[in-house]
C-alpha cells in the first residue's frame, strides 16, 4: 500500500459510538475465564466491541439455519473476540456516514484539534490520545451548546451537569498496518487519524484521490488530526475517506479521499 497518507498509528476508536448491552456483562467476564483472557482496560473494551458484534452474528446466523438458509450453525469459541484478519474479507467500500455516526463539518480556524485538553498545548495543538484518556479519566466532556469553542488559551471550564458524550476506553493500532487500520474502519466505526498537513496541496485540496510524494514518513512530524470515516474505490484507484476540520470550503464540502 502506498505510504503518502500517513495515517497516526496510534489511533483511537471514538468509543461513544458503541454502548455495550449490560445483560451481557457477565458473560463476558465468564467467556474472557473460560477462555483464559486477560485485558487491559483499553483493549478489554476493544475486545467486547469485537465479541459483541460476533454474538450478535451468530444469532443471525443461526435463525437463518432454523429456517434452511443455512447448513450449519455458529457458536462462540475462543476466536469470538477477534476481528478478521483477511482484508479481502471486508466489504469494498465503507461509509459511516450513512449510518449516522458521523457528525458535521466543523471549522477549527487556527486551532489545532484536542488542543482545549488538559495536558496538550492549548493553541498550539495536541495529541488526540491525550483528549480520550482525559475524557475517559473526567467522565466526559461538555456539549459544544454549554461549552462553545474560544480561540484563546484558558483554565478548563469543564461542567458535570452539561456532560453530552462519555467515553470507556480506546484502542491503538499497530503503527505502519494500514491492514489492521482497513480492519478496525470496517467493523468497529470513524477511527482519530492524524497525518502530515502541512504542504501547500493539502491546504488547497478541492477533490479527486489526495497523493503528495513529499508526504512525512515518520510519526513526529504528523501535525493535524482528522476522522477516518470510511474507505472505497473508483476508476483511479482506492482511498480512504475522511473528514476534516476546516469547514465546508475545504475538499469536498468537507471530506476528501486520500490515496490507499
């Protein structure tokens, strides 16, 4: 795969967007026993998402056999927490967008993503890591309604009564595995990217599959955050799809494709 869009592979998964189902909590503490599991608390919350979605398979799968769609049933086992593995087994092209989990373009204006985070650099930009530990740790974060964005640097004003969204733990991918990162953009939901953005083509990019040679090939010299909503192909070639930060003016009303 090409390496120009450098995606930060220390990547999060925005963990509002799965809210797990309570009857199943001791389950899954039986099956991570039964099978001799042992998660730390971000991976343990990475490894539900995936069990989850897999039960929830199985029972689809199994009411279809009831009714001879099928020849033979599914069951959990020790695989049941794992993604698959094979990218040829992915759907061609994903889309969060149409799933509602995406929510609009915003316009950052000159400040860097993550930086109103406790622990970051305020205007002068962040880590989204740094931002989903520090909402995870708070209990959540304020809506924008009761907490407006400002472009100054300031003390947290952060308010218990007006939290809109909470999060319980993210997961990172393993640097450079754009395989793993296609994996996680299929099956778990928008995924925190960061990426080198400062080059003269990327400010000015209206549309078409983003390639710039002179991309960063390395981790320290990624500089924006963006989302990854998804993932496709045309005539050109495949790409990534994601959504930034500098209004509607920028890309696609917001959104660009970038090359794979």
């Amino acid at each position: 795969m090409d390496k120009m869009f450098r995606l930060l592979i220390a990547v999060c998964m925005v963990a509002s967007i799965y809210a797990f189902d309570s009857k199943l909590d001791s389950e899954w503490e039986a099956y991570k026993l039964t099978y001799k599991k042992s998660y730390g608390k971000n991976e343990d919350y990475f490894r539900r998402q995936i069990w989850e979605s897999n039960i929830a398979y199985i029972q689809r799968h199994n009411l279809e056999a009831d009714r001879g769609v099928h020849t033979y049933t599914l069951g959990m086992n020790k695989y049941g927490d794992m993604v698959r593995v094979k990218t040829s087994d992915l759907p061609d092209t994903v889309d969060w967008r149409t799933e509602g989990y995406v929510t609009g373009v915003k316009d950052q204006l000159t400040l860097y993503l993550y930086a109103f985070i406790e622990g970051n650099m305020g205007c002068l930009g962040g880590w989204p890591n740094s931002a989903f530990e520090y909402i995870i740790d708070n209990g959540g974060v304020n809506t924008e309604e009761s907490y407006p964005y400002e472009p100054k640097d300031g003390d947290c004003m952060f308010d218990p009564a007006n939290i809109g969204a909470t999060m319980t733990g993210c997961q990172d991918i393993a640097q450079g595995s754009e395989d793993q990162l296609q994996v996680a953009a299929a099956n778990i939901g928008p995924i925190s990217v960061g990426m080198d953005a400062g080059h003269l083509s990327f400010q000015l990019y209206k549309s078409g599959i983003y390639h710039d040679a002179i991309c960063a090939n390395s981790i320290d010299l990624l500089n924006h955050g963006v989302v990854l909503i998804g993932y496709g192909n045309e005539k050109s070639g495949e790409y990534w799809l994601v959504k930034n930060s500098w209004g509607k003016s920028w890309g696609m009303e917001g959104y660009g494709t970038f090359t794979i």
